[in-house]
C-alpha cells in the first residue's frame, strides 16, 4: 500500500495542473482512493478527480503569478490611488470563486464586517486569491493577515504580494481538512470552502468549524453553481449550515448577495 501511494503521489504530482497542490493533501486522498478503488491506475484517475473539484475546477487556466506580481509591483509604486486595487481587480478575475465576488466586492466586506470590533488578526481559510479583496476589507492597516489554501505556488505569490503591499502576516500550504488552522486570531474568514471541504470528507465542514479559534467566522456558500445554475442550492446549504449553528448555539447575522450568501456567525470563542 506505501509503496502504491508514493506511486499515486508522483504520478499525480507529474500533472501539470496538480504539481503545485500539497503533497500531504495529495497523500490523504490518495489513500481514501486507493483503499476502495480496484487499482492504482483507477486510483490515480479518481484522485485527479477530486483535486479538480477541491480546488482545479476554479482555476480554468494557469495563472501567470510572476506577471501577476509585476504588474502589482509596478501599481503600488504608481502614483494614482487605485492603481493598486484595479491590478487586484484584474487578478483575482483569474480565480472563478474571486471573480464571481467582483461585482458585490464594493458591498461585501464593508456590509458583512460592518459591526465588528477592529480585528487584529485574520484566518483567511482556504484563501484562494481573495487576499487580494484585502484593500476593501474594513480592517485596521496593522492587522496580520494569515491565509492558507493547498497551492504552493499560490501561496508563494501571495506572500510576495504581503510583502510588496505592507501587510503584516503570512500565506501558507495547508489542507484543512487533515489540518483545519487552530491558531487564535478576532476574525476568520471560510469563504465558499465548506461545500468543497465535504465533497472530499462530509465530516470536514464541522471539524473546521469546531476547531478555528476564533469569535467570530465569515462564512459563505456561493449563490450559483459553476455551471450558473441555482437548483435550490443556495436553500439547502443555508439548510445545513443553520442545523450546524443551532446544534452549537451560535448565533449569525445573513447576508445576501447576488452571487454569494454570506453569514457573520459570534462563535464566542
Ligand atoms: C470556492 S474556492 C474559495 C476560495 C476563497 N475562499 C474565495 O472565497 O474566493 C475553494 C478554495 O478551497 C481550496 N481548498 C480546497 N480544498 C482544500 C483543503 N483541503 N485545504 C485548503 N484549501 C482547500 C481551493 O484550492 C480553493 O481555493
């Protein structure tokens, strides 16, 4: 069986498009795989599968990461005042789950963080690219930014972007599931993750919930399919979602969008 996972895990890694997701990320579906698949060839081919749905299936293209990167350099050292956000625009189009934020991003944030104390630390769990919406986020200047997701290069571009930015704070590779972030911090943002989580592990959603140490979560669920459609989608993940915050008792405010339906939950912690 170790020897098939590491044959799984090279040869999933061999892939253009997976060869940047964490290795342990590939491990552990690897191993789910191979344990009910007739064999390794099958395995591999249902492992692809599942990353794609986890995280390939949002990224319909390579992203440039080193363009990406200057041409922020060069915005930040522009002398107009949004030079900056246009650029952040322009990238996080390249993510399907940040581009469908753009039209309701002027509102999101500034209407969902309205009320809370200003945060001095902030989870972004599987970030994706929407670190870079950190511009119209309502936080203090100061505030430390800590975002993770399963891409290496990803995560790497973000962290220069910290960098080039100002931001105090850190990108990193993690899988949620096998390792959801216990790190205390005000505020924490799970944006569109928890359906993606339960695909791979219908426990995952929960144990992330249960162990992020924070007051109060952002949480959202995506207001169309990727294909565009609604399909009662929206109804039954605010269904499931309402179930998990009544059986713990923590109460949330609902917020919807055109394109995402968002709740501020005071876990309490
Ligand atoms: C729908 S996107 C949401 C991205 C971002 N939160 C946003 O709202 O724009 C789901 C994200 O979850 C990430 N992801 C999927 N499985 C993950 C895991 N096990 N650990 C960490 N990130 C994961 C994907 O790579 C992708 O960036």
């Amino acid at each position: 069986m170790e020897d098939s996972l590491d044959t799984l895990v090279a040869a999933v890694l061999s892939s253009a498009k997976y060869r940047h997701v964490s290795p342990a990320f590939i491990r552990a579906v690897g191993a789910r795989e191979l344990a009910i698949r007739p064999n390794l060839k099958s395995a591999i081919k249902a492992t692809k599968n599942a990353l794609h749905q986890a995280g390939g299936a949002f990224q319909d293209a390579p992203i440039d990461y080193a363009q990406a990167l200057s041409r922020l350099h060069a915005a930040a050292a522009a002398p107009e005042p949004d030079a900056l956000r246009d650029v952040c625009r322009s990238v996080m189009a390249a993510h399907t789950s940040t581009r469908e934020r753009l039209p309701i991003l002027d509102e999101f944030y500034a209407t969902t963080l309205a009320s809370i104390p200003p945060p001095a630390r902030v989870l972004d769990i599987a970030c994706g690219l929407n670190p870079l919406s950190r511009p119209w986020m309502p936080i203090p200047a100061t505030a430390e930014y800590i975002a993770c997701d399963i891409y290496g290069d990803q995560m790497e571009f973000l962290n220069a972007f910290f960098a080039l930015a100002g931001y105090a704070g850190r990108a990193e590779v993690r899988d949620v599931i096998g390792s959801p972030p216990d790190e205390p911090a005000d505020l924490a943002l799970i944006l569109k993750t928890l359906p993606c989580l339960e695909a791979i592990d219908r426990h995952a959603p929960a144990r992330l919930l249960d162990t992020v140490r924070a007051p109060l979560l952002l949480v959202s669920f995506p207001a169309q399919s990727l294909g565009g459609r609604r399909k009662g989608m929206v109804a039954h993940y605010e269904e499931r979602f309402r179930g998990q915050l009544a059986e713990r008792g923590w109460p949330a405010e609902r917020f919807e969008f055109r394109t995402e339906l968002a709740f501020l939950v005071r876990k309490g912690i």
